[in-house]
C-alpha cells in the first residue's frame, strides 16, 4: 500500500492521516472492535490467517484502489461474517486451508456492499469513523466497491468448487436485490412488517446464510445439513439486523458508530416505526407518517417517544431474540463441540450487542 495519496478534494492524505482517522491501530481490531470478544480471541489465529489473505488480495497496482480498500477493511468492522464462515468449517472438522480464502470472499463482498451503501445512503459517519465516501468521495467509493466484487469472484474461481461458487453468485445478486427494494421503500410510510423483512433477508441475512452453508459445502456435507447451516446463518442475520434497528433508537453515537436517527432521517420505514405505527394513535402515526416521507432529523425526539410510547423496542427486541433461538434450534442435530457451542454463543450475543 502506497504511503499517500490525493483525495477528490486535492488534499493528500497520508497512513499516518488515515490511521487518525480510523482510532485504532490495525493489530487491536481483531479483538477490540466487536461484543464478541471471547469467540474472536478462541478464534485469533484463524482470524489472523483470514487477515492476512484479506491483505494479500487486496493488493492492487492502482493506488487509490489500494489505499480506499484497506481504509474500509480496517475501519474497525467485526470480521463476524468471515468468522461463521471459519466456525462452520471447524464444526465440520475441516482440514486444510480453503476455509480462509473463503472467509476473504465472505469480507470483500460485505466490504462492497457498505461502500455501495454509503454513497446511496449519503452517510458520513460509520464504525465511529467517517465513511469512505466521506473521506474520498462518491465515484472512488462506487468504483472500489465494484473492484472489491470482483476481486472475489476472481477468488471464487480459486476456491475450484461449483457449488461454492454457485452460492456466492446467487448471494450476491440476492443482495443487489434487497438494495434495491430496501431503494423502493425509502420514504413510504405503508411498508408492511413482511416486506420490511423480506427486505432484511434479501440486504443482511442472506449473507450471513451463505458464510455458514460454505462451511458445510467445504466439507462435503449432506442437503439436510447445508440446510440447517443456513438457517441458522438466516435466522442470525435477521436477528443482528433487528438489533441495529433497536439501536438507531435507543443507543448513542459513540456506541454504534454511526448517528442515532440515521435510519429515520433517510425515510427508511425499518420495524420499530412500523410496529408504532401499527399500535399508536391517529395523531402519532401521522407524525411518523410525515416523519417518514419528509426524512431529516427535525422530528426524532417525537418520534423516539413514541417509540417508547407503543413499545416498539420491546417487540423488535422480542422478534430478535426468537430468531437467535431459531438460530440455536437449526443447530440442535448436530453433534455438541466446542465450534457449535460458539456458533450457539454468538446467537445469544447477537440480540445482546452495544454495537
């Protein structure tokens, strides 16, 4: 990685500038950045093999590329999605490497999908520290965000297995879906709570659900076994994105990362506001009515009162926390090691998160 180069704005940003800007030395963030530390630290060494393909592959002879890549992998993420990806092949007694480079595709394609969401988004501020749209502007971000996509389905091929590649393929376009529905619902006040989850499947769990179907897959398991990898990769996914939706709520900037209101303020209809919407009055479900098609931050406060008011946190916690369930049940046939015990221990620390 080059030691600087010039941002869209003609300013020269130097390592030393990109790591201020990121908070944290890159050898803490394996273990500091996530709530789920016990697992990580289990796992350190498996993730230090996944962190180092990550930088291997994302070597490029373009410099922009270079330096906006490694800016967003080391912004401080959780790694969760390349680690179930490791469990699942551990729980599976997987032999050999190929479980890493798979983790690496897993983390490039999320890595894409928050520059896309960005720039879409317009969001200045994620992980506590700025976006790198923010930071480079919108054209770098679209174009390294395709980079990263590409990158790893040149890393697909290297895999040299059809069904892996065959999964991830379909995966990524599921996901390009849901961006584009999650696209359809912004500012529309009737999103119903199906089409709101639909929406989480297709943008969040759907990820989640490939990272632990390939362990699965890696390891030559029968169809009733992928099956229960993935839903309990699903069901996960649905109930960590529940969570970030209570969060948007009910936490802090400091603690998630990224501004309190932000769902609200760009008009997405997430399920606290259609659960409240559901259950308050006339008055109050005009207020987040116009609080939705409007977007911006002018009514948060009413809004999050009302929140309070129609317990929408409570049932959006309660939705989550039957899904974590869900996601322990999938792993119920399977035989106890201490791979499936962290599997089931993430589940119940998804639904207990500051972040």
């Amino acid at each position: 990685m080059v030691d600087e180069i010039t941002r869209p704005s003609g300013k020269v940003l130097t390592e030393a500038d990109l790591q201020a800007k990121r908070g944290k030395p890159e050898s803490q963030e394996l273990v500091q950045s996530s709530d789920f530390v016990d697992v990580l630290a289990h796992c350190q060494q498996d993730m230090l093999a996944v962190d180092k393909v990550i930088h291997q592959r994302l070597s490029s002879d373009v410099a922009l590329v270079n330096q906006l890549s490694h800016y967003i992998v080391n912004s401080g993420g959780k790694r969760l999605r390349p680690l179930l990806a490791v469990l699942s092949a551990k729980m599976f007694a997987y032999q050999g490497d190929m479980h890493y480079l798979m983790a690496a595709i897993i983390e490039f394609i999320h890595t894409a999908t928050l520059l896309h969401d960005d720039v879409v988004d317009e969001s200045d501020l994620r992980r506590g520290n700025e976006t790198a749209n923010a930071l480079f502007g919108n054209a770098a971000s679209v174009l390294v965000g395709d980079f990263l996509y590409s990158r790893a389905f040149e890393m697909m091929v290297d895999v040299d297995n059809m069904r892996v590649m065959q999964v991830l393929a379909t995966t990524t376009n599921v996901i390009a879906e849901g961006e584009v529905m999650q696209l359809m619902n912004v500012h529309d006040a009737d999103t119903s709570e199906a089409a709101y989850l639909e929406v989480i499947h297709c943008k969040t769990a759907k990820l989640f659900e490939a990272a632990t179907q390939l362990g699965a897959i890696l390891c030559h398991r029968d169809e009733k076994e992928e099956q229960a990898m993935a839903d309990y990769g699903r069901y996960l996914g649905t109930a960590f994105q529940l969570i970030d939706d209570v969060m948007d709520y009910s936490s802090n900037s400091e603690q998630m990362g990224k501004n309190v209101g932000d769902d609200l303020a760009e008009g997405k209809p997430t399920l606290p506001l259609i659960y409240a919407m559901r259950q308050g009055s006339s008055e109050q479900v005009a207020l987040i009515r116009q609080a939705i098609e409007k977007g911006g931050y002018d009514h948060i406060d009413e809004v999050q009162a009302i929140i309070q008011q129609t317990n929408a946190l409570d049932y959006t916690e309660q939705m989550a926390q039957q899904q974590a369930a869900l996601a322990i049940d999938a792993l119920a046939s399977f035989p106890d090691s201490e791979y499936k015990t962290m599997l089931e221990d993430i589940a119940r620390q998804s639904v207990h998160r500051s972040h």
